[in-house]
C-alpha cells in the first residue's frame, strides 16, 4: 500500500488488510512534470488522483484569460470531481505547477471499491463534504468578503499557496489583479 | 416512517425495517409558515431539513441586497450544509417563501444514524457528492455563460423555479437585475 495515500484514507477510516490491498491494486503511479496537462475542457475525468508529491491547480479560461479555482498540494486528491461524479464534460483545465507523483484510479475502479469496501463509504462522504464545504465557503467570500480579507483568509488557513505559488496565480485565485495584490501586500505591511 | 423522505432514501439505499425506525425516530415534523426564518446569519445551522411540502431558499445579505443562493423544495433536503458539517456559524439566511411541512433531525442524532446504519453512509455521500456538483456547476455558470445562457439552464433543468418563485428572486438567483430578466424574457418570446 502507498503510505502517503493510506494516512490520509486513515485519518478517517480504519479498515482491514485484505481492503487496504484493494485499495492498492486500484490505483497506479504517474509521474507528470510540471507544466503539463492532467485534464483539458472537454475531457471527461475519468479518473481520480492522489498527489503523491507536487502541485497542481485548476482554472476556468473566461475570455481568454485564466480564473484559478484551487490548488492541490501533496496528500490531497486532485480531479475535476464534478466531472468524475457526473460523467459530463469538465469546464476547467487542471495543470501541474510543480513536477508531481500522481496515484491514479479509474472511475470504475473507484465506484468498485465502494461496492467491496462499506467503510470506504464514509471515507468518500467525507471527502465530498470538504468539497462541498471548500466551495461554498469560497463563494461567499467572493460575496462577502473584501479582496484583502480574502488575501488573509489565505495567509491564515493555506499559508503553502503563498509561499509555492507565482503571485499572479494568487491574484487570479482571489479573483484581483497582480497589481492590486501587491498593493494590500504593501499595505499589510505597513500596518505591522 | 415518513413516506417522502424514505422515498428519497430508497432511490439510493436499501435498508432493513429496523435500519428505517432509528431513521423515523431521528425526526420530527415541524410545520412553518411562508415568510418565516429557518437561519439565520450568524447562528449554527443545528439541524438537517427534509421538505415534505413547501419552498424554501437560501440568500446572502450583500450590501444590503438579497442575494439568492438556491431554492429548496419539496422532497429535498434543506439547510446550511456547511455549518451543519462545519459547526460554524452561517454567513447565509434561510427563508420559507411557501408553508412548509418540513422533518428535522439534529445535527448529533443524524450522525449517530451514519454510526448506526453503515449504508447511509452511501446515501450520505451521494448527497454531499450532489451538493458539491450544483455548486461548482453553478460558480462555471457565473464565470462562463451569459445570463440569457443561465437563464435557459434553468428553463431546462428547474423548472419549478420559473413556476413557483417571484420573478425578483429569480433575476437575483441569475445574478440579474428584474429589469435585465424582463428582457431577457421578450427577446426570447420574441425569437419563438
């Protein structure tokens, strides 16, 4: 079993050898270097992807321009999971930011695993529940919050973006130009 | 057993006869008249909603201005997902726009229940899975169609919004003014 995958089902569920070697034979590793690819518009995720090590990100293209929508650091899953749940098409493109070591699993295989692994039910729940909550969280910040609070926000609950992430994909992350993130920047530290 | 609800179960799980009296036992009907609060800003949401009859919505307070979030109605369940999994307080308000005949478990006798019935694990996950794909379909749709665009959408996948909600909240649920969705309206009445 990949140790780094198995810690973060385990944080969650205790399961049995013989459903920890299920596990294991459902996914495979990939290593993608960095500026690449996972998924485009119009592909279907097809599969599901635990990062291993590295960086990755998603955005819409909106006019041309580029609306990063998350990162995904190490021990997390990365995919367009709308897509994987729905079978529809993805509306974003998922790229690597930094050489990454990806552990994937098929649609299928995945959906197998919760017919053989009860308990893995839950681990799913979990998992779309974070989701779920990531997302409406970041919708009313962009509702409620001013662009500076959501820079904070950051700096408090996802120190890592800042310190692994060019500046002009955080100001695009927060939904600002570069310019006006390098203002409340100065402007921060100026209040200190 | 209430019947809607364990209708709505039963199109994802199936569950023993006991396994359906600890879910009957985990909730009480509560009947609320249109135009009352289920939540408010700022309180946690304690309780997980089933809609047996009625219409509900959530909407953020933006300035001063109501801003739809999404529409509940019958046969779905109700609240605000992420302070019910979270245990924060709600940055959204709940309102009843028609009387409602809802059931309501607490937040501590719904997890027991995932404690007690393992299959609703599944039932629990398929739910967060779809509340996660509506909101991420919902965030593309405000980045990437035209509010005529969003419009269809909701012609085509709700039509019960268009049927049993003012045309005021509806504008404001597409990010619009009632004055843009008027227009909206003629151009297509006219293009039929």
């Amino acid at each position: 079993m990949y140790p780094s995958l198995q810690a973060s089902i385990r944080r969650f569920v205790s399961l049995e050898e013989a459903e920890w070697a299920l596990i294991a034979a459902a996914f495979h590793p990939k290593e993608v270097s960095a500026k690449e690819f996972l998924l485009r518009k119009g592909q279907v995720c097809r599969h599901i992807a635990f990062v291993e090590s590295g960086l990755l990100r998603y955005y819409y293209l909106v006019g041309g321009k580029e609306m990063v929508g998350n990162f995904f650091f190490e021990n997390s899953f990365v995919g367009d999971f709308g897509s994987f749940i729905t079978g529809q098409p993805a509306v974003q493109f998922i790229d690597t930011l930094e050489d990454c070591r990806l552990l994937l699993a098929s649609h299928s295989d995945w959906q197998q695993l919760y017919g053989r692994i009860p308990a893995l039910e839950r681990f799913g729940r979990l998992l779309a529940e974070g989701l779920f909550v990531h997302a409406q969280q970041r919708t009313a910040s962009f509702l409620l919050d001013s662009p500076q609070q959501r820079y904070l926000n950051l700096l408090k609950n996802r120190p890592k973006v800042l310190q692994r992430v060019p500046q002009y994909m955080i100001a695009s992350y927060l939904g600002i130009t570069p310019e006006a993130l390098s203002r409340i920047r100065r402007r921060l530290a100026l209040e200190k």
